[in-house]
C-alpha cells in the first residue's frame, strides 16, 4: 500500500465494504452508494457498524492487524475509542513487542495470587558470647499478573534467528485454555 497510497486505499476500502456487502447480508441502498467514498474516506459512519452486529450470525469475522496498540491510539484520538474497538474483538494474538501493548495485554489476560517466599539472614556480634545467627523464612500472597509484561518481549519472532519460528500468547474473551489459563501460548512455523 505504501507504493500507491490513496489509490491502495480506496481499492482497500473498496474490496473491505464489498466483502461485507456478500458475507454480512448487507443491503447497500442508493444513498450507502452515492456516499460510500466518501464515507470510508473521511472515516464517517458506514454499513462497517451493521456488519459487526451481523458478522457472526451470517459467518463472517473482522480481524485488524497492527503492530501495536499505540497505532489505533493514533488514529483514533483517544483510549476510549481504542478500547471500545478491542473490546468488540474476542480473540486476541500478542506476538513478540515492547512498550506500552504489552503493559495492556498483561492487564487483559488478568492477575492471580501467588505464594512468595522470602528469607531474611542476619548476623550479630555479641560481644564475650560470640556471634549469633538468625533466620526467617516467610510466605505471603501477591497479586501477579498471568504473563508479566517483559514475557512478550521474549516471544520467538521468526527469522533464521528463530529458526523460523513464531510465538503468540492467544486469549479468547471469557474462555479458559489448559490448566484453567486464561491464554494460551502458541507457536508456528513462518513460511520461508
């Protein structure tokens, strides 16, 4: 789309709302027509909104690629209206990133309680009675996120590097994977 821009665009936009069209069992009257241009360039309301209700009654799926979720923040002006999008997509994919994505998919996939053991040592000196040593080993509960934000930093990203090998943590809106995770940690094999 970079080489031709607008032109990539519109025939983007174009091919989206016909597909929409077939598989959400929209109805495009005259007035959609006249103003479908318009519509999807300007990025006013379209028969997009009518498709999300209808997609899955009638097959259909929406699925948005980006590399972060500071991208749809940029383009959308503000985290209220990123959030209300990705709160309408159920499954979700992180591959390998940094910032501010992963802070938010570790939040997404949620929290749970954690035993931590601490130990504490010291030493004193006790004058004619010599030394003296003491201990405590104790445990207490702490929330912990169920991937901590650094994990997605180290997600296998493909590449001779990885031996061609793709990790994503995959979370799907109300489902729990293996031993009751919330996410599911997947790997594929990139196409060479």
């Amino acid at each position: 789309m970079q080489e031709f821009r607008l032109a990539g665009r519109v025939a983007n936009l174009a091919w989206k709302y016909c597909f929409q069209v077939a598989v959400g069992g929209i109805a495009a009257n005259a007035a959609e027509k006249r103003l479908f241009t318009r519509r999807f360039l300007v990025g006013g309301r379209s028969p997009e909104l009518r498709y999300r209700v209808r997609r899955r009654i009638s097959g259909g799926c929406t699925v948005y690629l980006t590399q972060s979720r500071e991208n749809y923040r940029r383009l959308l002006g503000n985290d209220d209206a990123v959030d209300s999008l990705l709160g309408k997509l159920q499954a979700k994919f992180f591959c390998q990133n940094s910032g501010e994505t992963n802070e938010w998919a570790a939040k997404l996939l949620g929290e749970r309680w954690v035993n931590i053991t601490s130990t504490n040592f010291g030493q004193s000196n006790n004058g004619d009675k010599g030394k003296s040593q003491s201990g405590v080993v104790s445990t207490s509960e702490q929330r912990r996120y169920f991937v901590e934000p650094s994990r997605f930093t180290t997600l296998k990203r493909g590449g001779e590097a990885y031996k061609f090998q793709v990790e994503a943590i995959v979370y799907k809106g109300g489902h729990l994977f293996d031993k009751d995770l919330p996410y599911y940690l997947m790997t594929f094999n990139q196409t060479r």
